[in-house]
C-alpha cells in the first residue's frame, strides 16, 4: 500500500436526507471511515443509489456532512467558510464528471484555462497556459486546442475535461462516472489516462464507477455497501496510507 501521508481522511461520517414531512430521514452514509495518501489511486463500486456520488461530494467540500468529519491535509474542512472552502477546491481539488460541461462558445484550451481565471497574476497565466497545451498533447489533442466542443467526439470532450481538472495542479482528482457517456473502448482509453495521469503527475485519484474491469486499473477497489465502505469481492483487505501491508 501506499507510504504516502494521507491526504483525506474521513471519520465516521454519517449523511441523511429528509424523506418527506411524515417520513423519517433516509440514511445513505453510515459511520463511513476512509482515507487516501498523496498519489494514491482508489475505485469505488456499487449500485445506483448507494451513495457513490454523495461520498464525494463530500470529499471534495461540495456537501458537508450530516456527522462525523472530513479532513484535507489534517485540516477539518467543516471549519471552513465558504468563501475558504472555494479556494480549496479551486487549488487542491479536480473534479472530473460523467457530463463534461464544456462551455460550447469556448474552444479546449480556453475551457481548460477556466479554472485559472480567479489567479489573474500575469506570470500564473503564462505557466497555465503553457501547462495546458501541453497537458493536451499528453492527451492527445495538441491539434484541437483551437477546437470547439462542438467539433470533438465525445471521448475527445472528456479528455479536455480530465485537463481541466488538472489544470491548477490539485492534489486530488475525483472523477465521478467519467465514462458513463462513452463507448467501450472509449471508456477503457479514458481510465487508463487517469490512471497514467494519477501516476505521473503524483495526484491521488477516488474513481467513482459501474464497471469492476474498469476499477481495478486503480490500486484499490472499494464497494459501498448499507452506507459503508468494504473491500470489493476478490480484493484483500486496505490498509490506511502509511501503514505496512
């Protein structure tokens, strides 16, 4: 297992939502307890409506927690307001979706370059834009920078997505059902870049997905289950970033 210091950490993290004025609150997360090291990568399985996509709105600050807390860098980030609470994500956190949202008026590099407009410092911007052409080279696009989304496949759009979530170097990437929208093969391409991606630029990667195949390029694959993470079926046991396997 990784010997990286953890980079998020969740401690018995609950989460409800109200069912309705007569109904009592539907519990999806239950006691959750989770970690993940710097550069680490981990897969989360498990059926539609198991609260996949709640965990990680809640690991990258988007909903805060019914219970429990949610650590980035050992800091709890349920202390922080939410004007310090955007810089976070804004610096530290990538989020890769199953729709790409690309602006359709703005070619791919400028949709890459969206996320650096809070840093208008002359210097960060040349960086940036340096850093995004040649992050869609590493992709394969470094012919449709000029590109609208318009004008790109489907697996093309995502990729520049993936890009854009890289763009301001965050130290997590959470990428939820990113392949939901594409072709198998597509799909399977799409993985393997974050898997690539995970590996050479050291930035820890929670894979949201359907598809086990698909999981297991990460290091970890782990099923939500009654609102609790578990070792998927035929994988060993985790142990917590920096403890021996």
């Amino acid at each position: 297992m990784s010997s990286e210091p953890i980079l998020l950490e969740m401690r018995e993290v609950e989460k409800t939502y109200a069912a309705g004025a007569d109904a009592p609150p539907v519990a999806v997360l239950r006691e959750l307890n989770f970690s993940i090291g710097r550069g680490e990568s981990v897969a989360i399985v498990g059926p539609s409506g198991s609260g996949k996509s709640t965990l990680l709105n809640l690991a990258g600050t988007l909903d805060r927690p019914t219970r429990g807390v949610v650590l980035i860098e050992g800091q709890d980030v349920g202390k922080l307001d939410e004007l310090a609470l955007a810089r976070l994500r804004n610096r530290q956190i990538g989020f890769v979706f199953q729709s790409h949202y690309l602006l359709p008026q703005c070619s791919a590099l400028e949709n890459v370059l969206i996320p650096t407009l809070p840093h208008p410092d002359s210097g960060r911007i040349q960086g940036a834009l340096d850093r995004a052409r040649r992050l869609l080279g590493r992709v394969g696009l470094g012919d449709r920078l000029d590109h609208r989304p318009g004008q790109l496949s489907g697996g093309e759009r995502q990729r520049v997505a993936v890009v854009r979530a890289l763009i301001n170097s965050p130290a997590l990437l959470l990428a939820d059902e990113p392949t939901g929208a594409l072709d198998r093969a597509s799909a399977r391409n799409l993985v393997e870049l974050l898997a690539a991606l995970n590996r050479e630029e050291g930035i820890a990667l929670i894979l949201v997905t359907h598809a086990t195949e698909l999981a297991r390029q990460t290091q970890r694959v782990l099923e939500l289950h009654d609102g609790r993470l578990r070792p998927a079926s035929g994988e060993p046991t985790p142990h917590p970033p920096g403890a021996s396997a």
